[in-house]
C-alpha cells in the first residue's frame, strides 16, 4: 500500500471512531432519558445497570454507524480540501477516485462487517437487551419505609411508621396490616417502637416490635358472619420476618422472547415466514371449508351475486326481467310462516357475516406479522449497503465544500441523515401497513441515497463549485440578464 492510501485512512479512521462512540453516546443517553422512571429508585446492582447499557449500546449500532460513516467521511474530504491538500493531490495528477480508492475497500469491507452485526449479532443482542429490560421495568421500587406514608411494597402486607430515629433503624408509632390471607384488613398489629434488620442473606426484614397489640378478626371460627368474634392480643416484645424476594430482580427465561422477529437471523426468518403463510393458507382452507358446511345453501352458489333486484326490463319494451321479486319466494309459504323464514335468513346471513369479518382481522393480523419478519428481512441487508451509499454522499461532499472540523460538516450531516432517516421510517411504515410492498418500502431509502451519491461524485470528481456562494450568485445574474434580454 502507498504512502497515499496510509495518510487518507488515518485521517479517516480517526474521525470515525470518534463520531461512532459520539453518536453512540448520544442515543444511549436518549435511552436513559426515555427508561429513567424505570430505573430509578429499585436498587440495581452496578453490573445490572452496565449489562443493560452495553446491550443497549449494540442495539444503537445501526443508527450510529451509518451516521459515523457520513460524518467522518465529509470530515476527512472537508479537512483535506481546506488545507488544500485535495488541490495539491489533484495537481499532481492523481485523481478523485484514486485518492479514495482506500476508503472505498475500507466502506466495503465495513459494510460486510455491518451485514454479519445485523444477522448474527444483533438478533442476540436484542434479545439479552429486551429480556433484561423487561425484567428491570418489572422489578418493583427497592425497601422505602418513609415516615407516615403506607407503604405495601412487601407482597401481603402494608406498613406504616409515625417516625424514624436518627440511626435509621429505630421506628416509633408502628402499624403492620397482614394481607396475606387476602381477606382484607382483618389482621393488624401496632406497636409503640421497634427495631428494623436484615437478615444475613439479605433475603428477610425483622421487626422486634415493643408495647403493642395484635387486632385479628376471627373469620375462622363458626358462625363468624353472626358473633363477629375479635381477638386482641398484648405483647411487650414480638418479632415478624417480612420476605423481600419479591423485591429482587428476577430473569425471565430467555427462551420465551426467541421467537420475535427481532432476535432471529435471516435462515430464522424465512423459516419463519414460510411457516406463517403455510399456517394462513391452511387457515384460509379450513374456514372455506367450515362456512360452506355449515352454511350449505351457499354450496355451488355465486357469493358475489345478489339475486334480489329490482324488476327492470333488460331493455324498453322488452318483458324479461333481470331477476325475481322476493316476495315471489315466500308466496308459497303460509302468512304466519313468512315472518320466521325471514329472521331465520337475516340471522344467518348476520351469522356468515360475522364469521367472514373474524377470518378476516385474523388474516389481517397474520399479514401484517409476516410484514413485520420481511421488513427484519430487508433491514440487515439495507442496513450495510447504507454505510456504503452515505460514504459517497459524505467524501464527495467534503471535497466540495472544503470545510474540516465538526462545524459545517456536522450540520450537513445532520440534515443528510435526518433525510435518510425519514425516507427509512416512512417507507417502513408503508410496508408494515401493506400499503406498498415491503421491498419498495425498505429499499427505498437506498434508491433516494444512490442517484444523490452519484450526483455529488460526478461533481467533486468535476471540481464543481457545488456549495460555493459567489457561484450560486452570478448563475442567478446570469439567468436574470437573460431574462432582462429577452423582456427588451
């Protein structure tokens, strides 16, 4: 490899790496913005919280890659074209694409690494993140005994204290309701002060409760709806555990979220979709067959035809008629008659009619779930070619405008991206909506980037004046005295 090619890739390495965890941080911090409620207040060890942020962090990966990729690539043109070296490479008689030939291997061998992340990777990494996260959003808040609130945190019981010492562990004006039973508040035990501690596991609260009493209400005696019998009990000294496992963080077997399209690979997926629309088909035939053996009138008829219309002649003057009168079925039929055959009919016609509009949502459903699996499809692939396409937007871009650092490029790279990412979205809402097909939808993106990238090439390549203000100006005069000419 020549001199040349080391220099471009280590002015572009740098600044792609940097970008990467800058764009990285950036969404992570967006994610604990959005889940901080749920994080908040339960007593997470370190190493949960560190779990859930680095598998979070690889799930943000096909966001901030494609973005990395544009902004280094613009920043890396750009610093070379404002320190002139791009003029003086050029000069020499080495052209555009010789000067990125490095880079454009490097985007390539980054875009077969990105499509190995998007099928290998990141389906486990969704599914360590989305199983840890549901079980953090489902841990309850940790051990908080404030003063004078009741606190029903420890499943079966609620608890309330009027005052806490100083040390922390002291407790005045007690009062426990025992719920554990579930009939309700028919057990109480209040105490004057007492003593809070965890066991040595840490798997149990004691309470040595002082000068109090146990209030139950007897409901298992006989008779009790009658007598209503109520024991009260003194006591100087009582001790009561309180389990706190349900307080801990407990897994969900993994195995339970595996089947989501996100955490399958692409053999996975269309095993996945093959075995979905084998099911719809066979659903199809199986409520053909039902509607038609339990609605046998329908039997060899035409679904779509309605053979009640009105008497119009086919033509003036002429005596044959479309169709017959109702009333000519039911005039064989008793007057006393008529008026069941006619409700037996709207019932089963209501009947059929509820059963086509059931199918259908349930189709509905299953279509729109084997959406979801193609647009996963698609995604691995457009996810790679992605990073290659915004390399050619970004390098042709920075030799262009001729602008380093993270000023000017970081704006358009910005909008570029917000562009893509439009594009990207909307066409994924089509296509899960089934409004377009799902390949229109995901590559359309890719489509929109691939004409702006060649375009943006072609002028670099050209040494247009793209951006340039002054350019921009006399073209407009230009166009205006032409205009001005033609007026005279």
């Amino acid at each position: 490899m020549k001199k040349l090619d080391w220099f471009i890739l280590k002015s572009y390495l740098g600044p792609l790496v940097m970008t990467f965890f800058i764009a990285l941080f950036i969404l992570l911090m967006q994610f604990l913005w959005k889940y901080i409620d749920d994080l908040v207040g339960k007593g997470l060890e370190w190493y949960i919280i560190l779990k859930l942020l680095f598998f979070a962090s690889s799930t943000f990966v096909p966001m901030a890659l494609p973005l990395a990729i544009l902004l280094s690539s613009l920043m890396t043109f750009g610093n070379l074209g404002e320190h002139y070296e791009l003029v003086t490479m050029k000069a020499a008689g080495i052209s555009l694409f010789r000067i990125m030939r490095a880079l454009i291997v490097v985007s390539i061998l980054i875009s077969v690494l990105a499509f190995y992340f998007a099928n290998i990777v990141l389906p486990k990494a969704n599914l360590k993140f989305l199983s840890l996260l549901y079980d953090v959003r489902e841990k309850k808040l940790s051990f908080n005994l404030r003063e004078g609130v009741f606190y029903n945190g420890i499943d079966g019981f609620v608890i309330r204290v009027g005052k806490k010492d100083a040390d922390g562990n002291t407790i005045r004006d007690v009062m426990v309701y025992d719920h554990t039973k579930h009939m309700g508040n028919v057990s109480m035990t209040v105490a004057e002060w007492g003593k809070m501690e965890l066991s040595a596991d840490k798997r149990f609260l004691v309470f040595r409760l002082y000068n109090g009493y146990n209030y139950e209400e007897r409901i298992d005696l006989r008779r009790n709806e009658m007598t209503r019998p109520f024991q009260r009990t003194k006591f100087s000294e009582q001790y009561q555990m309180f389990d706190l496992s349900g307080l801990q963080l407990t897994r969900t077997d993994e195995n339970l979220f595996k089947k989501n399209y996100e955490m399958l690979n692409i053999s996975q997926l269309r095993f996945s979709i093959d075995s979905i629309r084998q099911e719809i088909l066979k659903e199809r035939k199986t409520s053909s067959d039902n509607m038609f053996n339990n609605f046998t009138v329908l039997t060899g008829r035409d679904t779509a035809f309605t053979p009640f219309k009105r008497n119009v002649p086919d033509k003036p003057g002429s005596k044959k008629s479309k169709a017959f009168f109702a009333s000519n079925i039911l005039a064989s039929f008793e007057p006393s008659d008529r008026f069941n055959i006619i409700n037996a009919a709207y019932n089963t016609a209501n009947s059929v009619k509820e059963n086509v509009s059931v199918s259908s949502d349930n189709f509905d459903i299953k279509e729109k779930l084997v959406y979801k699996h193609l647009i996963v499809f698609h995604k691995k692939f457009t996810f790679s070619i992605a990073c290659f396409l915004l390399f050619f937007i970004g390098a042709p871009l920075g030799a262009i405008i001729r602008k380093g650092g993270l000023g000017m490029p970081a704006v358009i790279s910005t909008i570029f991206f917000i562009l893509y990412w439009i594009i990207s979205f909307t066409g994924e809402k089509y296509a899960a909506d089934g409004q377009v097909a799902v390949w229109q939808g995901m590559w359309l993106a890719s489509a929109v980037l691939l004409p702006i990238g060649a375009f943006l090439t072609r002028k670099a390549t050209n040494d247009a004046s793209l951006l340039d203000v002054d350019s921009w100006i006399k073209f407009f005069q230009k166009i205006f005295r032409i205009q001005n000419e033609q007026g005279l």
